[in-house]
C-alpha cells in the first residue's frame, strides 16, 4: 500500500512538473491547410486547447509549443486528432 501512494504521488508530482509554462496551440488540416486559429495555453490547458480544436477539425494535426523557449514540447505534441 505505501508503495502505490508513493508511485501515485510521483506520478502527480511529474505531470504537474511537466505542464508548466505557456504554450502556443496552432494546428494544420489533413490536407497541410493552416487551420486559422491560435491559442494560448497555460500549463495543463493545453489538453483543453488541443481537445477544441480537435472538436472544430477531425483529423487535424496540432502542434504545441513552449513560448519562452520556442520549442515543441515533444511528449504531446504533434498530436493527431481523431
């Protein structure tokens, strides 16, 4: 039991760790076409960010990109909407 509440307490502590920051959140179509929206995410939004556009755009790609370092952040991104 103490081992599971430590293994859970890690994994919490990595995931918060993780989605810190902002992010920008733009996507293209299947097709390569720009889908004409950007958003800004902070932290653990993006999931949010990612899920509208994938909602609005089936099959888009999105990609996320860290705004102080300009780079994609590569565990979630690029991410292929379904």
């Amino acid at each position: 039991m103490k081992k599971m509440v430590v293994a859970g307490l890690g994994l919490c502590l990595a995931g918060c760790v993780t989605m810190s920051g902002s992010y920008k959140v733009t996507a293209v179509e299947k097709d390569g076409t720009p889908v004409n929206v950007v958003m800004r995410a902070e932290g653990s939004s993006i999931y949010s960010a990612r899920n509208a556009i994938c909602s609005a755009h089936p099959g888009a790609t999105v990609s996320i990109v860290d705004i102080a370092t300009d780079k994609e952040l590569s565990s979630e991104s690029p991410y292929r909407c379904k």
